[in-house]
C-alpha cells in the first residue's frame, strides 16, 4: 500500500457519525461531543464526514459572531487535506 493509499486518523472513519479525528486538537470526538461545548468560549473544530459512498465533507464548526452559538461550514473535498489520499 503506497502512502497516499494509506488511511491517516483524519480520513479513518468510525462510530456512528462516520467522522474522522478532529483536526484541530487531534482527538477523535464524536459530534455529540462536539456540539455540546459552550460556544460562548469560542471554539472552532475540523473534521472529515463521510455522507455516503461517494461523498465526503470537510465541516467546520465555529462560534457564531456573536458568541452564543455556533455556525456550520461545509465543503465537498475528494482528497485528504492531510495526508493526501484520494477519498
């Protein structure tokens, strides 16, 4: 298996949520996890959803403007943005 083959953390999928380690404190969360922080302290978190057999997601978590909750980003990606392989 050639590197960019290789699953990282970041792209290995578990649990329920099919979500990769988070990328920003690399610690493998749960959305359940992360969704029950208090936004108010201003977080902001990374990670990897697989939708579905073709469809995977980078999705960004972050504190909303006026720190009371938060909003969410997310963008189709077809590689991982940290070890490269094609997902």
């Amino acid at each position: 298996m050639t590197r960019s083959q290789a699953k990282c953390p970041y792209c290995d999928f578990q649990g329920e949520d099919q979500i990769g380690m988070e990328i920003n404190s690399e610690k493998r969360l749960s959305e359940d996890q992360m969704m029950s922080v208090d936004w108010e302290d201003g977080y902001w978190f990374n990670y990897l959803r697989r939708r579905n057999r073709d469809q995977v997601t980078l999705v960004s978590l972050h504190t909303d403007n006026e720190f009371y909750s938060f909003d969410s980003d997310e963008v189709e990606i077809e590689y991982c943005p940290k070890c490269g392989r094609k997902l």
